[in-house]
C-alpha cells in the first residue's frame, strides 16, 4: 500500500477559487486548471519528498505548478499526504496563511 493524498478544505477552497475565476474568462480552461492542479497534487504518492521545504515551517513541503503553488505535508508513518494550500503564486504573499 503507497501514499494517499488528502486536500484540506482550505485547500479544496482554494482549488474551486481559482477554478471560478478563471471560468469567467474561459470555463473550458477552467476546467483543466482544475484537474491539472489536482493531478499534480495527487502525483505526490510517487515522490511525496519532491517539492521543496517551506522556510521557517518544519515538515512543511511545496511543490510549483505554473502560477500555482502546492504547500503540502507528508506523515511518513501514516503514508498520508496532506495538501493544505493551493496559493496561486501571482497574489499578494502576505495574505498566504500557512499552518
């Protein structure tokens, strides 16, 4: 048995965020934002280690994809990762709250 992958809801509000804003430009491009975005997060089960280390948050982990930004954690006893941001990396940084 591998990894699984979980998503917040602050994640999952994060996903459908940027999933409606962009839907109002173009809902078909909207729609594969959303599922690459969560493809890329659901790849995590094969190297969950290979996003980066967020500074000053141990265990906290981030993987890019475009504009977007993965924040994640892994338990490695459990093999459960959990997506706890989404942050599309063109916003304002100082309104990014992280655990």
């Amino acid at each position: 048995m591998g990894y699984q992958v979980g998503l917040t809801d602050e994640a999952q509000e994060d996903l459908g965020a940027a999933v409606r804003f962009l839907a109002e430009k173009s809902p078909e491009a909207a729609f594969r934002l959303g599922n690459e975005l969560l493809d890329a997060a659901l790849s995590l089960v094969v190297f969950p280690r290979r996003g980066s280390p967020v500074r000053r948050r141990p265990g906290l982990r981030k993987l890019s994809y475009r504009h977007h930004l993965i924040f994640y954690q892994v338990n490695e006893s459990a093999q459960w990762i959990e997506v706890v941001r989404i942050w599309d990396g063109r916003r304002n940084p100082a309104d990014l709250r992280l655990p």
